[in-house]
C-alpha cells in the first residue's frame, strides 16, 4: 500500500485543474495551465474546496463589453473595488493568473477623471466617486505585480502615471486641516461599514462628492490613521516606481516621511500602543479597530514595534484574536458585536482582513504566528457551505454573502503559504511544510501535493504528518522535516530555511543529486528563524524574532 505521500503524488498527477474547477477555455484556466498549478488530497474536504475555490474565482472574473476579463468583488458587490479588488485581491490573483489582475488594475487609470481622482469602484455602470476607499496602498500592488511577472515598463509606466496625479488630489482634497495626513469623510472612505468607528457620520461624502465633507458634521473630518498609513506606504512604493522608470525617487521619499511623521503626531496613543482617528475637534475617537493591522500592513513601525503590538493587540484573545482570526473590533470594547449575518465590521472576523494580515506578518518574519493563525481559519472555510466575507468569531461558522473573492484568494493563499509553493517578487520561491494534517471541523487529510512551474520547471511539493518532499521534474529535489518553510531560488538553489512551527524543529535537509544518494544537512530551527545558507549549503548565519503565542490577559 502507498504511503500518503505517494498517495498524494497519485492523486495530483491524476487531476486535471482546469477540468476538475470547470475552467476549460476561460481566462483562469489557460492562466492556471500555464502555470502548472494543481493540487490534491488524501482524506478530508480540502482537495475538493481547492477546486470548489477555483471555480468561484472564475465567476468573479468577468468580461467587460469591448475589453479583457477582470477581477470582480463577488457575492453582493457587483464591480471592482479600489480598497480590495484592484488591490490586495489582485496581487495574490497575480500568482494564478496575472493577465487579469493586469487588466484589473488598468481598470483604474482607464477610468480616473480629469482632475486626478481614481474611482473607488468601477461597475458596469462606469466608475463612481462619491467616497475614496484607499486601503491597501496600489502602487505596492503594482510595483509587485512588476517584479512577480519579469515587467512591462508601458503598464508600470502608466499606473505610475495614475498613481502620482491621484496624490496630487489627495494632497488638494484631503487635508484640509493642514496636517499632513489624510483625512476621511465618511465611513465608506474606509470600507468600515457599521463600525462604532463612524457612528453619528455619514456613509458617503457630502452630496456624494468625495472632494467634501458635511459642514455641519459633528466629528468629521478624521485625520485618518488607515488612510494616512496608506499614503506613507503608497509614496515609498511610487519612490521606487519612479527609480525603476530612471526619475528622481527622492521627492516621494520625503513625502512618504511626512506622511508618517503626521501619523504618529495625530493619531498614535503611546499609552494603548495603537492608532486612533483624530476628529474635528481635536480628540482621539477611541475605538480599537482593525485599524491597527490595516497601518501594520502598510510597513509601519519597526520590529519592536510589530512586537508590542502582537503582544498587547493582535495575539490577545482579550482584544483582536479570535479562534477563528483577527476580529474587526476588540473583542473587550463594549460596542463589539459579533453578528457575522450582515456587512459589519464591528466585529465579526472579515476575510479581507485575513487576506491583507500576512503583508505585516510576513514583512516583520512572523511566520510562525500567522500560520497559528490561519489554522482554524482554513479548517472553518474547508468546511463551510460557501465563501462568506464575514466568520462567527465564535463558531467560525460562514457568515455574510457567498461567492466573495476575498474569501477565495485567502483560502488559496493559505493552502500555498502554508503546504504549497509560493513565488515571491523577486524571483523568490517559498516551499512550505505545515500540512494540514492536525485541523479540526474534520478538515484534515493524511498528506497533500502541490504542483507549480517555476523559471520553466515543473515542482512539487508534497507532505505527510512528518515528512515534506520537494520533487523537480517528477525527481526527487529535496526533503525536510515538517515545520520548515525553504526559501529557493528561480534555479533551485535553497538560500535559507525558515522555521514555521510553534517550536523548535529538528531534522535533516536532504539533497538528492543522483546514484550517489542524499547529503543531508542537520539543522534546529526555532520558530521565525531564518538560517541562510551560501552556494555550497552551508550555513552563514541565523535570524530570527522572538514567537509570541496566543495571549489569555
């Protein structure tokens, strides 16, 4: 009888994706064959809700009358939104198919106005303006989709274009108060729909024009920490846009600084170690938000600080951890309400949160904690009847909509970054070996296999409770312990191991080279440690951030 692992191997040469997903002949199908993606699964849902995921990302892709397909939001929101879609959504729809999310971002400088702004959304009723809705910086987006695809200086050229007449707007519109941070309207200028955040203010700009805000508001405007963060985070990426494009970075350097220099002076609290909106009169609107991950997701704060905020936010199940992810609202705020049946984000836990939490973790090496984050997360969407933009915190149990591109590109995301094979900007290459052997809602499976071309070669990474192997060409490459996460290069050559579990992992690195048998390399790695190695395999040095685990006070 075959191991698991071979079991896995079989099912995954086996499987046809673009036939499994019903994806022949569409856009994501011959994007996901030429890629040479697939996936499968011994025991357990998994295998079935990858494919199940694939088909319901098709349906969010739609064509456009006279134009290429684009990413659509899904479930109830029908069109492209600039906060999620065009952004966060788009770059990890650029590892699967990354002609859309081309296209998708195009979407946006092919419908700004004529005084700069980009539409918040464009809908088949052509792009609206009466909110800005800026999350998820888009030029960071951009800049990854450039270097994730090997470059197209036209479309860089162009977004970069767009991007830096869209500053000079927020620059004209959105400070009105001189601070040098950016301020927000309306609730909707955020996404914070039903947030205690924006109780007594409007959901849209005043008379629906984003470039006002309503007189006779009480509180309004904020000097928003997301929306200033955002701008910080936007202005280093344009910096190195225009390097690439041979212009002077230096002026959107200096920008960016003062972006964050106005962050902390209006709305850092040193005392709670977190960012609170700063209203019209001055006062701090002090509700514990999701705020604070939106800002740590713009690469704000050194690793000290992403530290406390782990400690005393972030993994504390007093505040924003949840069992089932990180709530929209502190969890001991007497406002938060974990009614998942609606679009709330006063607290229920939101996939699109989930899916923009690794663009701080990752960038601060807090892999291990992401994975104990993630966990429960993929266990309650393999066992769900849909893919819902809200999760019970309690239950994990699917709330709000279905068929949501969020949910999807997370769930997808997940099963890369945790047990799949991740390319990276840069030409990066991440092998990840946390199977999902140990999940509950009987979401587990005895071994996996994940299949992806990378520089024209064809990988595959499978796993069992104890074991990952990383075949190239259907040879065995390389094997590791479970609990390690290899970090390669575009020609196959390991240039660090990355510890992934909760605690120390001991075991071998494997190095298959033919007839002659394996050399192993003998390793513990702690969690969050980087070991990096040179070209002969030997080690040349050690890093790594200290694991912070679930906190209970």
């Amino acid at each position: 009888m075959d191991k698991p692992i071979d079991a896995a191997l079989t099912r995954l040469r086996d499987n046809d994706t673009a036939r499994r997903a019903g994806l022949a002949g569409s856009a994501l199908g011959t994007e996901l064959a030429a890629a040479g993606i697939g996936f499968a699964a011994v025991g357990g849902p998994l295998e079935d809700r990858w494919h199940r995921a694939l088909t319901e990302l098709a349906q969010c892709i739609r064509p456009r009358e006279g134009a290429p397909p684009v990413l659509n939001e899904g479930g109830v929101y029908h069109g492209t939104w600039i906060e999620s879609t065009g952004t966060v959504n788009a770059e990890v729809l650029a590892r699967f198919a990354p002609g859309v999310a081309r296209d998708t971002h195009l979407l946006f400088a092919d419908h700004q106005r004529g005084d700069g702004m980009i539409p918040y959304k464009v809908t088949d009723a052509g792009p609206a303006f009466s909110q800005i809705q800026i999350v998820t910086p888009l030029a960071r987006t951009v800049w990854h989709h450039h270097r994730l695809t090997a470059g197209d200086p036209g479309f860089l050229e162009r977004m970069y274009r767009a991007m830096a007449r869209y500053d000079d707007w927020l620059v004209r519109f959105r400070d009105t108060r001189g601070t040098g941070g950016v301020e927000a309207f309306c609730a909707f200028d955020t996404g914070h729909d039903l947030s205690p955040r924006f109780w007594f203010a409007p959901d849209r700009a005043f008379r629906g024009d984003a470039r006002r805000c309503d007189p006779d508001s009480p509180t309004l405007p904020y000097v928003a920490p997301d929306l200033t963060a955002n701008a910080a985070c936007q202005r280093s990426y344009l910096a190195r846009i225009a390097e690439a494009l041979g212009e002077d970075p230096d002026p959107w350097r200096r920008k960016a600084n003062r972006s964050i220099e106005a962050l902390y002076e209006q709305c850092f609290d040193e005392d709670d170690g977190t960012f609170y909106d700063r209203d019209r009169n001055g006062a701090h609107v002090r509700v514990r938000s999701d705020v604070l991950l939106r800002v740590l997701a713009c690469e704000i704060g050194d690793a000290a600080f992403f530290e406390r905020a782990l400690r005393d936010h972030l993994m504390n199940t007093r505040k924003f951890l949840s069992h089932f992810g990180f709530t929209s609202l502190a969890m001991d705020d007497p406002r938060f309400d974990a009614d998942a049946s609606r679009n709330s984000w006063g607290g229920p836990v939101n996939l699109l949160s989930m899916l923009r939490a690794p663009q701080a973790f990752e960038h601060h090496g807090r892999a291990a904690e992401l994975a104990v984050v993630a966990a429960p997360v993929l266990a309650a969407l393999a066992a769900a009847d849909r893919f819902p933009q809200c999760l019970d915190p309690w239950s994990g149990a699917p709330g709000f909509t279905s068929v949501y591109s969020p949910s999807i590109l997370w769930f997808l995301d997940a099963v890369e970054r945790g047990f799949g094979i991740l390319p990276r900007p840069g030409g990066e290459v991440w092998f990840t070996g946390l199977p999902p052997t140990r999940l509950d809602h009987d979401a587990a499976a005895e071994a996996t296999a994940y299949a992806r071309r990378i520089g024209g070669a064809d990988y595959t990474l499978a796993a069992d409770d104890g074991r990952v192997e990383i075949h190239r060409e259907g040879v065995l490459h390389l094997a590791f312990p479970r609990g390690w996460r290899i970090v390669m290069s575009p020609e196959g050559t390991v240039r660090a191991v990355v510890g992934m579990s909760p605690r120390p992992v001991t075991g071998d690195l494997e190095s298959h080279g033919g007839e002659a048998g394996a050399d192993a390399l003998r390793l513990t790695i702690g969690p969050n440690e980087r070991v990096e190695l040179d070209d002969r395999g030997a080690v040349t040095s050690r890093t790594a951030a200290a694991f912070v685990p679930p906190g209970f006070g």
